[in-house]
C-alpha cells in the first residue's frame, strides 16, 4: 500500500485524459489473480476485469469529493480491497473506507505505534497466528487461543492490535481479498476473570472493526474447546453481529470430528486433531515481524486530517459508552452464571 493520500492531486472528472497522465507516479496495479480466481471474483464479488479500473477510478472520484481531507492512500491496489469487500458496490465501498480511518483514529491504545515489533510479546505467547496450510477453498486460517494471554502481562488491547495487524497483512493478497479468512478460536481455558475483560464496549469496538471497519471477508468463526463461561460472552458479543455474520459462527465445544467437517485435518496441527504436525507459530511470527518497514510505510500514507475526522462516520460516542457501560453492568450476572 502506497501512493499519495492528497486529493488535490488525484484525477479529473470523467470526459478529461486518464489518470495515469496527471499521476504518473502512482503505482500501475497488475492483477496477480489465477483464471480460476478471476472467475470467482466475476461470480461472488461483481468484479469485471474490463471494469476494474473504471471502477477504482469512480470510487477514488467519490473519496475526492466527499471526503476531500479523509487522508487515505488513493492507489488502485490499495481502494481495490474496499470495492471487493463490499461486491463492487461503489456507496458501500467508500463507507467502509471511510469507517476504516474512522476506527483508526477513535482508538488510539491499538492504533498508536502500531507495528510488529510494538506486539513482539503478544506473537511469542502465541495468542494469534496463521495455519501455515489454505483451506480447500483457498482461505487463510487464522487461530486464536485466549488461554496464551496472561492478563497482568498486557493489556487486552495487546491482542486486538495483534490480531489487526495479522489481517492487514493477510489483506495484502489478493487471493485472501477474493476468497476471505477462516477463524478458529479455542477457548480452553478461559475464565471468569479473562472473560470480564471483553466487555461490551471492548466488543463493541471489535466487531465493529471487523464487520464494519476492515475490508476482509470473514467467512467462518470455528470456536472450539469453549468452556461454559462463552454462553455469556457471546451473549456480549451477539447483539453487535449482523445475523449474516452471526450464521457463521460454529460452536463445537469439544466434538474434534465437528470441526473436521468445517476444517479438514489434513491442514490442522495435532492439537486439533490434525495431520499437519505440532502447531508452529514461528513461521508467521517471523514473516510478520519481517514486515516493519512494509507496514511503516503503508500506515504512513493513512494521514490524520488537520480539520478532525471525517463525518458520518461508525466511531461511537460517549452515549455508545454509557450504553456499553449499561450493557456490561447487566451481563456481568450472566458472566457469573454461566460460569
């Protein structure tokens, strides 16, 4: 992700020479996907390869005009990622850019310094990595396992910027930008005291990132090994779930063979029942710490606007707060009982 982030310099309404005449250094994107994916992207997502630059070009006209000071990357690869997440639908593409900045700047304990080596302790404890093997319809499997974060260590947030930068990374491809990520989550071991860290304001900002906020097609959440204590903490989670993504959910509690049928052995490691070998995680530890200067540089083009943040946006606000902290109060009895 790169390029400049200046809507004074970006194209010129429709009749005028091409934009690569008023941007000549603007990176010239090349599809890199199969034929097999091309197709794909044609059926699920609405994307026309003769069209896919018309348009790039109509929602970078659309960022310029509405959002003049969003100080976001204007590259083709770059907006391409929205335009996918959101089926080519130009109105729902520039949306979720904009809630994309929007939740960068609403949150600064996980946006500030936000970089690989910053989350170092988080990747070595293991609380987040990616399978090393693609699923059978060619999708990243990113795992979770809460009972590798010690709370006095680190602060939840830790986490979330963990598993952030895990998708922007994982984003980067276009291959996981048509055919999405699967999630598995093990809940061994999580308490009553982890369980209370995730209230519903700190859910509230997640799923919204995730659903809203993040140009990534989510297209499976596998939670495995979950203890009784997660009938509360879903119940703090679901009411922020549009029932398309809350479909998606699979609770297999401890049934190995239920997981199998969502996440074939073959590509799990032996924790789960699989034939991949011991779960590794410094594989991906070491890619993603690989990427400092990448992802220095990508972030460096997503400019805070001198006038203040966009408007329209997802970001809540104190009343969101007062209602988060209203949630938490009544759903703290059912953290209780469940446990």
């Amino acid at each position: 992700m790169s390029g400049d982030s200046d809507c004074t310099r970006t194209s010129p309404s429709a009749g005028s020479p091409s934009d690569n005449e008023f941007l000549p250094d603007r990176p010239k994107y090349v599809c890199s996907l199969s034929p097999d994916l091309i197709t794909k992207a044609r059926e699920e997502l609405q994307e026309k390869p003769e069209w896919r630059l018309r348009d790039v070009q109509a929602l970078r006209d659309m960022v310029c005009k509405d959002y003049p000071s969003l100080g976001t990357c204007l590259d083709d690869a770059f907006l391409l990622r929205f335009l996918r997440a959101r089926k080519f639908d130009y109105d729902r593409a520039l949306q979720l850019l904009v809630n994309y900045h929007t939740c960068r700047r609403s949150w600064p304990e996980v946006f500030n310094n936000l970089k690989p080596s910053a989350i170092k302790p988080v990747l070595e404890s293991g609380f987040v990595t990616v399978l090393p093997r693609l699923d059978p319809e060619g999708r990243h499997v990113v795992c979770i396992r809460p009972d590798r974060w010690t709370p006095s260590n680190y602060p939840i947030t830790e986490n979330i910027r963990a598993i952030y930068l895990t998708l922007e990374k994982l984003i980067q491809s276009e291959e996981t930008q048509v055919n999405g990520i699967v999630i598995l989550a093990d809940y061994k071991g999580v308490s009553l005291s982890k369980a209370s860290h995730f209230g519903p304001f700190v859910a509230k900002k997640v799923i919204g990132i995730l659903q809203d906020g993040f140009p990534i097609r989510i297209k499976a959440v596998n939670i495995i090994n979950e203890p009784r204590i997660f009938k509360g903490i879903f119940a703090i989670i679901k009411p922020f779930l549009k029932e398309k993504i809350a479909n998606r959910f699979f609770l297999h509690g401890c049934d190995l063979n239920s997981l199998h049928q969502n996440i074939p052995p073959v590509i799990l490691p032996e924790e789960y029942g699989g034939s991949s070998g011991k779960l590794d995680i410094s594989a991906w530890n070491e890619l993603l710490l690989a990427s400092e200067e990448d992802f220095l540089h990508d972030f460096s083009q997503l400019v805070v606007p001198c006038d203040g943040s966009p408007h329209d946006m997802l970001v809540s606000g104190d009343a969101d707060e007062k209602q988060c902290d209203d949630s938490l109060r009544g759903m703290k009895p059912q953290l209780y009982y469940c446990y």
